[in-house]
C-alpha cells in the first residue's frame, strides 16, 4: 500500500503539547500535514498555563521538517473553542482535521466528588469537544470534506471507581461523535472516536510498572487513519492499548415481544430478556435510530 499521506490537510489538534495528542501532531505532521497545536499548558488538574509544551512540539515539527503553529486557548470555553479553530484558518486558510485529545484529571468517589470538580472535567473533555467541533463543523459541511476523531476512554464505556467526572464526559462524547457522523455524511465529514490507552501523565499515581509497553505511538497510527481522507468509517469507535486495536460497538439483544407487560412477567422473562445470542446492532450512522425505531416497531406488529 502507498503511503498515506495528509499533503495540503490542516489539522487542530488538542491537547498536543505532550503525550497522547503530541503523538498525533508529530505523526501527522511527518505526513504532510499543516498542524495546529493547541495545549494551554495546564496541570493534569487544568490548572496554571504555559506555552511551553505546545511550542516544544512545534519546534520539533518544524526541526523535521513540518509545518505547525502553537495555540494556547482553552478548548473548556466557547471562545477558546471559537479561537483555537480560527488558528487554523488565519494560519492556513482551512480546517480539514479536529482531533479533541486535550484532559484533565480530577479524582475523587462518586459520594465525596465537588460540583466543581465535576464540572472543571466537563468543560474540558466533553463541552470541549462541542467547542471544538461546533467551530469547525460549518466550515467542513461548506468544504464539503473533514474528518473528526474525539478521544473517548473505555471508562466511558465501561466506568470506573474515582472518576464519574471523567467517565460521564466520555460516555458523552460518544454522543456527539455520532451525531456529528450522521448530520456531516451528506456533506463528505466524518466523526470517530479513539478509545486509546497510553501511559501518559494521566496514568500519574497508577502503578504500571507491570503493564506491555503503552507509549502514546501505539496509538496514534489508528488515529491518524481516522483522521485520513481515505478512512472508511463514520459513527464509530476503535479501541488502542497495548498493540492491540479492536472496534468498540453498541448492541441490543434480540428481546422479548409482549402486547403488554406486568412487573411480574417481566422478572419471568428476564433471562430471555438478557439473552446475547444473535445480538443486533445498529451503526449510528446513517440511520442506527431510525433502524432501531423500525426494528422494534416490525416486532410489535408481527404480535
């Protein structure tokens, strides 16, 4: 296979000044692309700023020959947001990429977790992303072109003790990359997500000393690929720990059809109910809840 390469594309990228998202610049980057690299330069807990992580990686990209411009603006505002996608046009004239990578890290229990924590961790991963995707999406649906890949978490999926915050941000994010797939197929963008696993300053304080090898490197080729004019996928999230990747999905078991329903029958059933066998699933995009909507609605009238 010929090289894929992002020759003329501009991408933003969030979070880049270190790890994860630092990764994904140099990677895009050593192909061709024009890269924003935006990272204010927080703490794992968002707090202070420094342009230095983000104007290191750009030296480095243009040291190798690339192109790259450092922005500081915080994706947590919608001015941030605004600013940060602005970068890219008044730089280079176009937005083709957006990969939201950029987090925090505030760990405490479900019951002893502020509001203010809760929601520092929102503004950042989830209303982030919208920020982000929201200032681009026009300009891509005008283009008619963009890929957009946000950075979920298998705790978005699956949860995880100590940070409902974060974990309910991902669950999120998984929303607004479908819906971004289903409103931007007509207009040639497409939204994934990347469900990446990488020993980063996230993993601050977590013992790893007995994980494989988990450098943010070998995330960043599937990434890339999302992020390529020839990837093939839309609405959908792929998993990237370890050398491993797989494809995460959403699935419904085949369920039990009653003309009507009494909590007792409902215990009766449950087993078939919870059944796996044969699971269905619907892709998000195109038409993942229209077909769900006529799935059930074929079993409701063959009685």
């Amino acid at each position: 296979m010929a090289e894929l390469r992002f020759d003329d594309r501009v991408a933003v990228i969030t979070g880049a000044g270190r790890g994860l998202g630092a990764a994904y610049a140099k990677l895009l980057a050593s192909r061709g692309a024009k890269v924003v690299v935006n990272d204010p330069g927080v703490s794992m807990a968002g707090d202070g700023n420094d342009i230095g992580p983000a104007q290191q990686v750009v030296q480095e990209i243009i040291s190798a020959g690339g192109k790259a411009v450092a922005n500081t603006d915080s994706v947590a505002t919608p001015e941030g947001g605004e600013a940060i996608i602005k970068a890219a046009l008044d730089h280079y004239g176009r937005i083709d990429i957006v990969i939201h990578n950029a987090g925090i890290v505030r760990r405490a229990a479900l019951k002893e977790m502020s509001y203010a924590d809760f929601e520092s961790v929102l503004d950042v991963h989830l209303r982030g992303g919208f920020h982000v995707v929201r200032a681009a999406f026009p300009h891509m649906c005008e283009a008619g072109y963009g890929r957009i890949v946000l950075t979920g978490s298998i705790n978005g999926l699956y949860g995880n003790r100590g940070v409902v915050n974060y974990s309910a941000a991902k669950a999120g994010l998984i929303g607004l990359s479908n819906v971004a797939a289903i409103e931007g197929e007509e207009y040639g963008v497409k939204s994934n997500i990347i469900l990446p696993g990488a020993v980063t300053r996230m993993a601050e304080g977590l013992d790893t000393s007995k994980y494989p090898p988990m450098d943010p490197e070998l995330v960043a080729p599937a990434v890339a690929w999302m992020a390529h004019e020839s990837c093939t996928i839309t609405g959908e999230m792929l998993i990237a720990i370890a050398g491993r990747i797989a494809r995460a999905y959403a699935a419904e078991t085949q369920g039990v059809y009653q003309p009507a329903w009494t909590v007792e029958q409902v215990a009766e059933q449950i087993e078939a109910i919870r059944n796996t066998d044969d699971p269905v699933i619907f892709p998000p995009a195109p038409s993942g809840h229209v077909d769900h909507l006529r799935y059930s609605f074929a079993m409701a009238s063959r009685g």
